[in-house]
C-alpha cells in the first residue's frame, strides 16, 4: 500500500518545512524493545520505499533493532555542492530510528562510490582535498553527534589483490586519507564507534589477510578505529561459514577491535536456483548471526536492505529475509532464533 510522506510543518520561527517519514500507530506498536536481540538486529532502509510501502515499514519497525540508512548518508545525497549539505534524508531516516527505537549505523563517509562529480572531476592538491574531507566528516558525524552510535569510516579502501584501491581520496591523499578520516570523526564524536569496512573478505584470500593488517596497522599508530565491518553480500551457492567468520572476529578481538556483519544480502540465481534455495539461504543467515551472537566483539548483523523488493541485488535475486509484501522469510527466523535470548 501506497502512503505520502507527511509534511510536518515545524511550529518554530525560522524553521523550514521538515519532512518526515509517517509512522502508523499499529506498525509503531510492533517495535521490539531495542535490546530484544542477543545482538543489534539491523537493515538498510531506503527513504522512498519507508515512506511509501507499508509493507516495507512494517517489515523493518517490527524485525530490527537498528538502521543503517542505504544511500542518504552518501556524498552525492547529503554533500551535492562543495560546502553545501543535505541533511533531508538522512535526518529522515535518523528521526525513524529514534521514533521506533531503532540504533543507527552511518554509512559511509569516505568512499569512492556515489560521488557527486564536484569531487571526481575537481582538479584537487592534497592540502585542499584533506580540508574538503576534514570538513565534511565533522559536519557529518557532528550533526548526529550522540545519535549514531557507530560509523562506517572508510569504505572499501581495497581493491580485490588486497592493494589499495584506486580513488580520488588515495589518488590525491594517498593512504593517510583513511586517517584522516577517523580522526576527523572521532574529534567530531568522541563517543562514536568507528568502522573500516570492506566488501569481498567474507572468504579467505588477500584481501582478507589486507583488511586484518590495516586495522592493525591503524591500531599500532594510535588511529582511534574500534572495529572492522564485513559486508558479506554473497549467494547461496558460496556463503560464508560460521567457523571462518568466528576467525576473523577473534582476531580482531585479539587486536582490541569489534567486529560487525554490515550489509549481509544471500542471492538465490533466478535460473537455476539449487533446491531448497530458501532453506539454504537461511541457513547462511544462521552461520552468520551465530558467528555474531558467540563473539563477544560482534556488534550487530545488518542486513542489506528489508524486503526483497528493493534490494540493490534486483528483486529476482530474492536476497533479503522478507518478502515483497513484508512477510518474513524462513532467512529470518533463522536470523531470530540465533539472535535469541535465552533464559
Ligand atoms: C548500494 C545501495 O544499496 C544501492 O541502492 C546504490 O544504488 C548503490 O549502493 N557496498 C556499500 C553500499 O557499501 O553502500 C552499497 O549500497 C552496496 C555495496
């Protein structure tokens, strides 16, 4: 079912109108209690679908306990004009949260996707791009200061033979953009938690082995990093195993670091999907929230999107643990009953 967004005109002089996502009171009802999970249970929530499909905002106030907002945290959304924000969606999207009682994740604020061209097209020196990342990362993180609880700092600063990946940040800053950044944040909110996270280290290999040395790296030299986001977008024929997980986050808990699965999604192939497709692709949930749920550093599960209908994935790749209509599938359940307490 379709519904508008309501306008709510603010009361206050000098207020501009301020949008903001309408909550039915039934829907509100169903929210769990913010520590209901073993772990923060979270998804990625896109401001169009929450606004518009009940069946969406259902399915994300009645299933998770925190938000990571899917694209109105990124540059071309909240930073379109150098030195002019954009705050609309992500405020948004954090007012959602604390209306339903939902943590938030923020993601991303230094990443070379969804640019704005200002930035990829700018013929910068390496003074005035720090000044430029400086600069955006306090007034993002300083405007949520208190209400984001963790970060995704860097994204994706790797390419897939565990180098550096090429960027406009690492072209022009080399690799101390990616300090820059968290110190940037951390002066902005020294209470904040702050992530490196990466895309493609759900299985053995180099770029593994580079994301577990960087965070270190970042850790002997004082950077304040508290943590390493694992995206996990992947499929059911090659999932990741609880047993390799649980590895990884030991040993960033060795290290001192948390650990977190950020922006989980399990593909099933439209042509061709194996049999039981929905019993296996639960099952990758599972391995992954109980790798969670049994280490102590974990700090939440995220799953990349609420309804399979909007998934970035395409919807005939059924990858989310709900189903267009927001009913949930057996990848929930499976999600819940590792996150469960038990008495
Ligand atoms: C994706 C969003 O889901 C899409 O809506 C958008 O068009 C592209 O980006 N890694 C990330 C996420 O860190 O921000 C990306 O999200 C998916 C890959």
């Amino acid at each position: 079912m379709k519904r508008a967004v309501v306008l709510a005109a603010l009361l206050a002089v000098g207020c501009s109108e301020n949008s903001e996502i309408d909550v039915p009171r039934d829907i509100a009802r169903k929210a769990p209690a913010t520590d209901s999970y073993l772990r923060p249970l979270g998804a990625a929530v896109a401001t169009g679908a929450a606004g518009d499909d009940d069946g969406y905002l259902r399915a994300f106030v009645a299933g998770f306990t925190s938000l990571t907002p899917e694209n109105a945290m990124k540059w071309e959304v909240i930073h379109p004009e150098l030195g002019e924000f954009d705050f609309e969606q992500a405020d948004e999207l954090v007012a959602l949260a604390r209306r339903t009682g939902k943590r938030v994740r923020g993601h991303p604020l230094v990443w070379d996707g969804q640019l704005p061209d200002w930035v990829t097209e700018g013929d910068w020196g390496p003074r005035e791009l720090a000044a430029v990342l400086r600069r955006h990362v306090r007034a993002v993180v300083g405007r949520y200061r208190g209400r984001v609880e963790e970060w995704d700092v860097v994204n994706e600063p790797l390419a897939a033979d565990g180098g550096w990946k090429q960027s406009v940040f690492f072209n022009v800053l080399g690799p101390k953009y990616v300090e820059i950044a968290f110190r940037a944040a951390h002066d902005a909110d020294p209470d904040a938690h702050l992530f490196l996270n990466e895309i493609g280290t759900e299985h053995p290999g180099p770029k593994s082995e580079a994301v577990l040395r960087l965070a270190g790296e970042l850790v002997r030299r004082g950077v304040p990093i508290h943590g390493v986001g694992y995206e996990t977008h992947t499929t059911v024929l090659d999932f990741p195993r609880k047993r390799y997980l649980a590895t990884q986050f030991a040993t960033l808990a060795s290290a001192g670091l948390g650990a977190a699965v950020t922006e989980m999604d399990v593909t099933i192939p439209p042509e061709g999907a194996p049999p039981q497709a929905l019993a296996l692709q639960a099952r990758a949930y599972g391995e992954a929230a109980r790798a969670c749920a049994e280490a102590a550093n974990c700090t939440g599960l995220t799953v990349w999107g609420v309804t399979d209908e909007y998934s970035w994935r395409g919807a005939d790749q059924r990858p989310l643990a709900f189903d267009p209509d927001g009913r949930p599938k057996p990848a929930f359940a499976a999600i819940v009953q590792a996150l469960a307490r038990r008495r």
